[in-house]
C-alpha cells in the first residue's frame, strides 16, 4: 500500500434519484441490517462511489464487512483496514470515495481484475475468497434488477426467484 494517497475524490453531495430508488442500495442495506452492522446507512455512498469510480457494486460494502465488520470495528473513520488499518479518513464517507478511487485510478490496483485487485489490497488466499463470498451473498454482480428480485419487506413472501 502506498504511504500517500494519489488525490482525495470530492465526495458526492445529495444523492440522485437514482441512487435513493436503486435496489442495488436495498440489497446492501438488507446485508448489513441482518448483521446489525452500522454500515447500513452507508449503502448508497457505497453505490455512489462504485458507479463514479467503475468497480463492483459489491466489492466496497464487501471489503469493509470483511475489516471491520461492517463498521462494527472501525477506527479513524476506517472501514476497510486501509493501510493496515492505521489510515484515518475525515469521514467514512470520504473513506469509501478515497477507496473507490484508489482501486480504480492507484498504480497498484489499475487495471487489475478483481481477483487481481484483491490480491493486491490483501494477498492472502483466504481473504480473497471471503471478499468474493461476501460479494455473493449481497447478491450477483449484474447492477440492474427487476420487482422479483427484490428482496421482500418484512412479513412478506417471496415471490417468483430466490434472492440467494
């Protein structure tokens, strides 16, 4: 990892009508509500982020339950153990903007594939498959989704296709 970071993103001001309606948001929001973890408020910086920067949906919300759970470990507004854990962001928000970032635009992770990116931010094989299978269970990599893939609300059945 490198001791500076290229350039701090802006962070995104008031999200989009797309990001509030966008069931990508819901299905991060549903993970990290089932695990009471505090990045459930996050989701759609999360969204936000990946869509600016070009990364999987579900590699953000995936790195940070893996480091801090969630959240539930943080410190310095750190949620993804950025540089051993020791990097302190001004916000989590513009932690997960910077991050975004870096793993799009840092000479260590450009043009890298996700397996190669995540090699990268953490070499250990383990790691590398609990990221991808955290990605797998907030759900599959295509960003556009229709009403019967949308995970049901409370006291409601599901209806048509699993969510799994």
């Amino acid at each position: 990892m490198a001791a500076t970071l290229l350039a701090i993103p802006d962070v995104a001001g008031p999200l989009s009508a797309e990001v509030k309606n966008d069931p990508r948001m819901i299905r991060i929001q549903k993970f990290f509500s089932d695990r009471n973890c505090p990045a459930k408020h996050l989701a759609p910086d999360f969204i936000e982020a990946a869509d600016r920067q070009g990364v999987d949906w579900r590699l953000l919300p995936s790195i940070s339950y893996v480091e801090s759970t969630g959240g539930k470990h943080a410190r310095n507004n750190n949620i993804f153990g950025w540089q051993n854990g020791n990097y302190r962001f001004p916000t989590v928000r513009q932690g997960i903007h910077t991050v975004a970032h870096e793993l799009t635009h840092s000479p260590y992770y450009r043009g890298k594939t996700l397996d190669g990116k995540l090699k990268a931010y953490n070499p250990n094989l383990e790691y590398i498959r609990r990221v991808k299978q955290v990605m797998a269970e907030i759900g599959p990599a295509r960003q556009h989704f229709g009403p019967e893939d949308q995970p049901p609300t409370a006291g409601q059945p599901r209806s048509g296709n699993s969510f799994n």
